[in-house]
C-alpha cells in the first residue's frame, strides 16, 4: 500500500481531527502523540501522517476547548477534556 505525500486538505484535516476525537473517545483514557499515531495509521487512513500534523491538528482541538494536554510519566498526553465526567474508571470507591 504506497501513501500519498500530497498536503492535507481542509476535507481531510476535518477527517482527521474527527479520527483523533474518536480514537480519544472509543480508549476512555489518556494517550500520548505517539499512541494516537498508532491509532490513525492502524484506522488505514489513505494519506501520510506524522507526528507533526497530529500535534498540529490536536493543538487546534485543544483551542476549540475539545482536549487538553496533561501531564504524566515525564511526558505530556492528551485527554478528552470531559474525559473525568465520562469515564467510570474515576468514581471513588466508598
């Protein structure tokens, strides 16, 4: 499978942002950079993405309010920024 270096349009940024919101929404957890590549590559999206265009377009997510960057383990991730309301992994135990 041969992938085309062609630049992103605005079609497929908004395809893409979609894609990353998805892959934030369907693993109810924090990612980092490399992990939500991981998952745009595995998805077979049909053009060339780096981690460049992905900080990019997460960067523009976070603006919009939609994510946020936290830091863990040294290293900064990415979360949804609802993620504590929709997650059930973060009730208190009584």
């Amino acid at each position: 499978m041969t992938q085309h270096t062609h630049p992103l349009t605005t079609h497929s940024n908004l395809k893409l942002k979609d894609l990353i919101l998805e892959i934030l929404i369907k693993s109810n957890s924090v990612l980092t950079l490399d992990e939500i590549l991981r998952g745009v590559i595995i998805s077979g999206i049909p053009y060339k993405v780096d981690k460049k265009i992905i900080r990019r377009l997460i960067n523009k997510l976070t603006k919009k309010g939609l994510v946020e960057y936290v830091y863990v383990n040294h290293s900064y991730s990415v979360r949804l920024v609802d993620y504590q309301f929709s997650s059930n992994n973060l009730e208190v135990a009584t």
